[in-house]
C-alpha cells in the first residue's frame, strides 16, 4: 500500500495503526517492528515512533524496555479494568445527560441511533462500530470535566478494539448492541437516572463476557 497522510503525519501514522490493532491486522501481544512498519508506511522511522508514543498513551501499545513496542495483550485482567472504567465514566457522565439534555441533544443522539439501524441492516460493521463511538461521545455533552473527557478519549481506542472483536461474533451480537441503545435513549428521554444506569452496567457486564469469550476461543484455536 502506499500511506499518504492528509494532516499531521504522526497522527495520521497513529490513526493508521490503531486501526490495524483494532481490526486483528496487528494482533494481542505481537511486536512492531519500526524500521519494517516505516517501510512499509513508507515514512520515517521517527514517525513511527512519534506515532507509537500516541498509541502507548491510548494503552494500544506497550514499550518494554531493551525488548521493543508490543501490541497491548487482551487478556482477563485488561478487558475487566477497561469496562469496569468505562462504566464507572459513562455512569457519571450519563447521570448529568439526563438532569441537563436540551431537545437538539435529543435529536442528534435519535439520528445517530437511526444511522446505526442503516448500517446493522446493511450489515457494515465497521460503519455500526464507528457510529456508536460517535453516538457515546455524543452522549458527553454534559460531562463538564476536562479529566473524564481526555479518561474516556484515551480509552475509547482500546473500547473499539474490544467493541470489535465481540461484534465479529455475528448479527445477534450487534443486534443486542442497538437494543441497548434504544433503551438507553428511552431512559434518557425519561429522564431516568436508574434505569439509564441499570442498563449501562447489563451493557458493559454483557460485552465484557463477549470479548472475554471470544479471546478464550482464539487461545483455544491458536
């Protein structure tokens, strides 16, 4: 392939990278290699490097030292801190959607909800996934606390990453996922705080499992 960056070149490498870790192309555990990732990107080697730093911050990648970068591991400790984190910020930031959403929150979260219906039809996985990021940064429009915000921006990296690998498990998986959000968009329309809650944990508790299933099946088959 041939990398050509649109805007900052570090970001951009980043971006690239972590889509490659996202999607199994770069899997748990395995090692990047700068000089041959720079080859084949063809950039620089100090770009990769820029670019693994970003990624390090975003817990996409891990340095040892003396021994090189390395995809981080999904294992049982990883993914139960990473959704017991997510929840304990979604809960925090959901509550204050519900006490504070204006009509155009409302709208904008229904359309996102409604473009992720399109994309479960049409079978677009990649589409449903982006989409629902967008729609949980859609939902911290009231979170008002610059460190939650740049928390949950650095974690939604490996939430993909996660989020991808239990979607792969087929239509019922993503089928579930856009349940949930109806119910979650429901609760918010309420102005329910409890049930918002109920259902943000039975989320992450169900995806959790998932993930953590899926990566047991793949260290069986590996």
């Amino acid at each position: 392939m041939i990398f050509r960056p649109k805007e900052t070149l570090t970001e951009q490498v980043a971006l690239h990278l972590e889509n490659m870790i996202i999607t199994g192309q770069l899997q748990s555990g395995q090692r990047i290699y700068e000089n041959a990732m720079a080859k084949e990107l063809e950039v620089s080697h100090g770009s990769i490097r820029e670019a693994l730093l970003v990624l390090e911050k975003r817990y996409l990648v891990v340095n040892i030292s003396r021994k090189g970068t390395f995809v981080t591991e999904l294992n049982e400790q990883f993914v139960r801190g990473l959704y017991e984190t997510l929840l304990l910020v979604l809960g925090n930031t959901g509550r204050k959607l519900v006490r504070n959403w204006q009509p155009e929150d409302m709208e904008r979260l229904e359309r996102l909800y409604e473009r992720m219906k399109g994309f479960y039809e049409q079978g677009n996985l990649l589409g449903f996934l982006d989409l629902g990021i967008e729609y949980t940064q859609a939902s911290l429009a009231y979170a008002d606390n610059f460190f939650l915000t740049t928390m949950i921006h650095d974690l939604w990296p490996s939430a993909k990453r996660c989020s991808f690998l239990a979607l792969r498990q087929g239509v019922s998986v993503i089928k579930d996922n856009l349940d949930h959000m109806r119910r979650s968009l429901d609760a918010i329309q309420a102005r329910d705080e409890g049930a918002l809650l109920r259902i943000l944990e039975d989320y992450a508790t169900q995806q959790c499992e998932q993930v953590l299933k899926c990566i047991e099946s793949e260290r069986q088959t590996g």
